[in-house]
C-alpha cells in the first residue's frame, strides 16, 4: 500500500470533500516555490509520446482535466506532476460563487465524484494576473465559461452570453497556450440549452473571431444530440482557423448503477464523474466527429472515466489526440497521469505504433 492510498488519501476522506479539495489547491499553491527542481524528476520523456497541435508541441496526450483548479492557484505544482497539459476553469468574465454548498460529495464504494460547483472561480481578470508570468513546462490551457450568477438571476440575453465568452477570451488568450469554450456546463442554468442553437455557437465563434488570437481555442460541447449536434458544431467552426479541435462534455445526471447506497446520493443535486458514468455518448460523437471533420485542420480531446493507461489508449484509438483527466486522481493521487503516460508507451510498443498519433482513431471504422 503506497504514501498516498495508506497514509494521505483515508486523513483527506476524513474532510468534507469541498474542504478537502481546498486544501489539495493551496498546499499546491504553496508549492510553486519546488516546481522547477521537482520538474524534470517527475517529467514523462519519451519522443512517441510527444505531439504537436495548432503549433502547440504537447509533451505527452495525458492532460489534468478542468474543474480542478479553477482559478489557477496551484498551476505550477500540478504542471510538473507528469502531465502533457494542464487545463484550469472554467473561468467566467465575472467572479462567481457558483451554487450552494454542499456541491461536492465523494462515492467511495464507485470511486466517483458527485459535482455541483456550478463554475466557481475568481474572474478571468483576477485569473489572468495569477498565471501572466508563469513559464510552465507544459502547455497550459484555460476554459472559458458563462458567469453563473447564481439562483434567481435573471437569465441573460443571448448577446451578452456571447460578449461575456468574448470578454473573458480577450483577458485570458495572451497568457494561455489554448482555450477551450465550454459551451455545455451541466451544472449551470445558462449550460444546459444555449448551445444546441446553432445560431447561437456560430455567433459565439465569430465574436472570438473578431479578436484575432493567436493561439488555438476548443470547443466543449454537449454530447447530447448524436450526428446533428456533431454536425452543428462542425458547421460553426467552418471558415474559422483558429477553432483547432473539439471536445464532447459528459452527459448530465446520475447513472442508476452506482454501488453506493442510494440514500447518499439520489436527493442530491450534480452530476456523477468517475467510471460509473456510461460514457458512450461521448465516445460516440467523438468517434462520429473524428469520421466527419477535416483532420487535417482538426483534432479532438476526450476525458471521462480515465483510471488506467488503458481507458486513456481506449479514448485515443477512438480518435482522441489527447485525454484529460481528475476523478481518478482523487482516488489515485498526484502521480496518476505521470503512472498512465508510462503505461500508454507501453501500449503503444505492444501495438507496433512509433508513435501516438499513428494510434489516433484505429479504432473507428
């Protein structure tokens, strides 16, 4: 039994989960200071890793998913923990306290997550003093998302949603080596539906259009929806070069196979992350994405339920270039991505592939 699952894991599930997430942030937070020397112990080097998007060279595919660190506080520490990437956000143009607490809770018995932050974070301003000077090692990606303003509030209209995507873009880009637009929040009023209009994700891309950046932006969206929603947002992204990939969100809600009791979760609000979540509706778009778009001009990024090296190969022979990741780490700890990167070049010399993109989509037919 390691450091981690014997010793700090059952002294943090001995917190309130949210409470407990908070002390991961800052006590990495305060860690900065030994990033630099920790960097190269703990850094996954192998060339068949490596892969280039958009002009971005990503060290490995195996990237810390957004929801984590929020507002970026504790970047420096999670870049150089083996990750590929590491993605913070979502970041709205406005703070935000996102819904109620209690909003996190923990399913052991499923190794899951019970999520209803509900996008809280500090602002892009704020956000975008705390990383302007960082030199990380490894790209470092922002979410965008709409302000969450909370119960009650009256819902914006569409043309601010989209100014508030173009406001927060403008502040963050110059310090980010990607975007990614989430246009699909599960746990968020304003998440659930604006998107699915068309008309509103092309008005959202070429708001962003206007502001010429010059690094590459994502975008998030439902998974809901099948060939249409692909089909939807390949069509937004049309004529734009600087839209260099796609990512499809879990579905809402909870899956009625969870082990755990169901007197612990069943009232609650959120969204289940973690391997209970059936995530075939991802993992269809993705694939049916990855036949429809131009690769050559696109790449797509996947997470859900990623545990082992194995789930991350899964998502990859799918058509992911890269895979994200956090439940897992809960559960796993710090060094998961660094464990499952080794695991996924192993993999990939089982297979004959030289490297990771050869493996991109061999899966889809």
């Amino acid at each position: 039994m390691g450091l981690y699952s014997g010793v700090i894991r059952p002294l943090a599930f001995c917190l309130e989960a949210e409470h407990a997430h908070h002390l991961a942030i800052k006590l990495g937070a305060n860690m900065a200071w030994a990033a630099s020397g920790l960097a190269p112990l703990l850094a996954v080097s192998d060339p068949r890793l490596e892969t280039t998007i958009a002009g971005v060279r990503f060290p490995n595919p195996i990237g810390l998913a957004a929801g984590y660190d929020k507002s970026g506080e504790s970047v420096a520490a999670l870049a150089v923990l083996g990750f590929g990437s590491v993605e913070i956000g979502s970041v709205s143009i406005d703070p935000s306290d996102g819904n109620p607490r209690p909003r996190l809770w923990r399913l052991p018995q499923d190794r899951a997550l019970l999520v209803h932050y509900g996008m809280q974070n500090d602002g892009a301003q704020v956000v975008a003093g705390r990383v302007k000077d960082l030199r990380l090692p490894v790209p470092l990606g922002i979410n965008i998302g709409v302000t969450n303003r909370g119960i009650g509030a009256p819902p914006l209209d569409p043309d601010s949603i989209v100014a508030e995507y173009a406001d927060a873009a403008r502040l963050l880009a110059p310090h980010a080596d990607y975007l990614m637009l989430n246009l699909s929040c599960p746990n968020t009023a304003d998440g659930h539906d604006f998107f699915r209009d068309g008309n509103n994700t092309r008005a959202c891309v070429a708001a962003l259009g206007e502001l010429d950046l010059t690094i590459p932006v994502f975008l998030k969206a439902s998974s809901v929806g099948g060939v249409a929603a692909v089909e939807r947002m390949l069509a937004a992204a049309a004529g734009h070069d600087f839209i260099a990939g796609f990512m499809f969100n879990q579905v809402p809600g909870k899956p009625e196979t969870l082990k755990s009791p169901e007197a612990l979760w069943r009232s609650l609000p959120g969204t289940v992350a973690g391997p209970p979540i059936v995530y075939r509706a991802p993992m269809a778009a993705t694939a049916e994405c990855y036949r429809r778009m131009d690769r050559r001009r696109h790449v797509l990024i996947s997470a859900g339920a990623v545990t082992t090296a194995e789930d991350a190969y899964a998502k990859i022979r799918n058509g992911a270039s890269l895979v994200q990741l956090f439940t897992a780490m809960v559960y796993e700890g710090p060094l998961l991505a660094r464990r499952i990167a080794r695991g996924l070049a192993r993999l990939l010399e089982r297979d004959g592939f030289k490297s990771i993109s050869e493996a991109v989509g061999t899966d889809v037919h």
